[in-house]
C-alpha cells in the first residue's frame, strides 16, 4: 500500500513537471518567431516590442489573481484555468488577422499564463519538504530550461517550413493535450502539506525579496528584449528563421548546463545575492556584444553567454523569493512573478521606441537597465548586512 501511494506521488509529481515543461515551451517556442510573424502581419518596430510586452503586461493581472486564490485555497484551480485559457489564445495566434488581432490575442495569453506560472512554482515547493528546496528548484529550472532549449529550435525549424501559423496550431495543440491530462492526473498530484486561510496574513518585504524582485525585472526585461529584436537583427545579417532558433537553443542549452552545476558545485561556496550579480553580469556583457554580431557563430556564442547568465541567475532568485513567510508564499510569489511579468513589459517597447525614434540599439537599452540594477542589489545587500 505504501508503495502504491508512493508511486502515485511520483507520478503527480512527473505530471506537475511535465506541466511546467509545457507552459515555459509555450513562451520559449515564440522567440526566434514572434517578431517576424508580428512583421509579417503589418506592425512596424515599436509595435512589435508591444506585443512583445503586452503578454507579460496583462500576466500582472493574472499573476495577481493566481496569488489571491494559492493563498485561500492552493494551486490546483489557477493552474487548471491557466492552462485552459491558454491552450484557446494559442489557437488565436494562428488565425490572427493582422497585427492589432495578433496583440490582443497575445494579451489573453498573459493573462492566462499569469495564472498559470505562479501556480506551477507553488505546487513544486509547496509539497516538498525544506531539504528538498534546493533540489527541486534546480529541477524546476533545468526543465524551464529544457523547454527554452527545444522550443525555439523547434519553432524556428518548423517555421521555416510550415510557416508561422501551422506552427502555432502545434503548440495549442501540445497546451491542450497537456490540459486534458492534468484533467485526469489532478488526483495523483500530492495536496499541500498545510491548507489554510493565509489571504489575510500581511506580506512582509525582507531584503531577500526586494532583491529576487530586482533580478526577475532584469532578467525578463533583458530576455523579452532579445526576443523581440534579435530575430530583427539576425534577418539584416542574412539568417534566417532556424539559425535564430539555433541562436536561442544556444542559450537555453547554456542555462541548463549551468542550472545542473551551479546547485551542485557553486551554490554551497556563493550566497544567492552573489550569484544573482554575478548572472545579470554576464547578461549585460551579451547585451553589449549583440549588435556587432555579423555572422550565425559569433551570434550563437553571445547567446550562449547570455544563457550562461540567465542560468547563473536563475536559481538564486528562486531560493531568494522563498526566504518569505510561508503564510503569504502564494502571494509572494504572485508578486515575484509580477516583477518578472513587468521587464517584459516595459524594457522592450522602451527599447523599441528608442530604437525607432533616436536609433539607440535595443540591447543597449536593455543593458543600461541591468547596470542600473547591478549597484541597487548590491546597496541593498550592503545595507542588509550592516
């Protein structure tokens, strides 16, 4: 009996990964395709940053609802809606008509992975135990990172091939396979070890948070960044659509590398707030790198450092954004995810604006953002410590 239960666990647990796996395909599979399909529908540079932007600016609302509801009742019911919602605005992306249909169906997929992402960190750390944390939030990342490394190569691939539409029919179709299972696993998938009332328990910012906050603005902010504009800069270098991908699935495949090594061999000797300096270091370097990129192999290897960057960081603001109340974690990591959400949404169409309007080249902008947060961090900790 033990061993049936046991192993009805492992399997909740493989669904709740494989869930995760899904949801971050969905977001990583647009990079190297958002941008041209938004081209190709008619919107000019700065549009495309908004739509861009848009799915992370309309996961706010969602991140805040997902956060209301773990904290009252758990994960279960976010993380179902989110997939539903999302698996229907995907099938959107692929009969959009043109760019300003293209936006708002973009806007419905933010809300519906607001839902959706908060809601897969909790059910991840909230049924395991405190020794198990760092384990399982390396997991959660590599598998993040598997899903950045497969989707865009795919995407970019299949794009080249089939085109922008039937690629998206693909992923709606994954997110909705994904959907059905979880529908009839949900069963398997261990409850939280404590349910209670916490909604009414006050957040508590510790500098710990502030700092997992500042992070997640500068990482999303610099990735949403490259997203909206590196498949712009590799076609005026001649590349096309399977060459960015291979550009991205350098990066994803350099965040994974460092997720499985850095829990393993570094975590122990450098603190969180190290390694999140350190990571948004190493992004910032990329960022200044990419517009002298002028052939496929110098823009793979300034996306790999970038990913090495991303994975550095990664890691370290997970065991940051834990260091909170356990009573409020739902919310906090709704707010967590908040910040995350906000990067995307301000750092690309400020970039592309700047772009557009004064010539200033967007990762540029990107990474002056960075080099505003690397000494913000660093006062924080400093002060923290004192």
């Amino acid at each position: 009996m033990v061993g049936d239960v046991d192993k009805s666990a492992a399997t909740g647990m493989a669904v709740l990964y494989f869930v995760v796996f899904v949801s971050f395909l969905d977001t990583h599979a647009q990079m190297p395709i958002l941008a041209s399909y938004s081209s190709e529908l008619g919107a000019t540079p700065f549009v495309i940053g908004l739509i861009v932007g848009i799915y992370s600016f309309t996961s706010i609302i969602g991140n805040g609802v997902s956060g209301i509801i773990m904290d009252r009742s758990g994960w279960r019911l976010p993380l179902v809606a989110g997939l539903f919602f999302a698996s229907v605005s995907l099938f959107g992306y692929a009969v959009a008509a043109d760019s300003t249909a293209l936006l708002a169906v973009r806007a419905v997929h933010g809300v519906a992975g607001g839902l959706l992402i908060p809601a897969t960190l909790m059910a991840i750390s909230s049924i395991c135990d405190p020794e198990q944390l760092r384990g399982r939030m390396a997991r959660y990342g590599v598998v993040i990172g598997t899903a950045a490394f497969l989707g865009p190569m795919f995407a970019g691939m299949f794009a080249s091939a089939e085109g922008f539409r039937s690629t998206y029919l693909v992923l709606a179709t994954l997110m909705m396979v994904c959907f059905v299972i979880v529908l009839f696993s949900l069963r398997l998938i261990p409850c939280e070890k404590k349910v209670q009332e916490r909604a009414s328990t006050p957040l508590s910012f510790t500098p710990f948070l502030i700092i997992s906050f500042l992070a997640a603005f500068a990482t999303m902010g610099a990735t949403g960044t490259l997203v909206s504009h590196v498949p712009v800069h590799g076609s005026s270098i001649g590349l096309d659509s399977a060459m960015v991908g291979m550009a991205f699935g350098s990066f994803a495949l350099m965040a994974i590398l460092t997720q499985m090594i850095w829990p393993r061999l570094i975590a122990k000797k450098v603190a969180p707030i190290n390694g999140c300096i350190t990571g948004i270091v190493f992004m910032a370097m990329a960022l200044m790198m990419v517009p002298f990129t002028s052939s496929s192999l110098t823009l793979i290897l300034c996306m790999a450092l970038f990913g090495t960057g991303f994975g550095t960081v990664f890691p370290n603001m997970l065991m940051l954004v834990h260091s909170g109340e356990s009573s409020s974690r739902g919310r906090m990591m709704a707010m967590f995810f908040v910040f995350y959400s906000l990067g995307v949404a301000i750092v690309p169409p400020v970039a592309g604006y700047l772009y557009q309007y004064q010539g200033v080249f967007p990762t540029f902008t990107s990474m002056a953002f960075c080099v505003v947060i690397v000494p913000s961090i660093l006062l924080i900790s400093r002060r923290y410590q004192n």
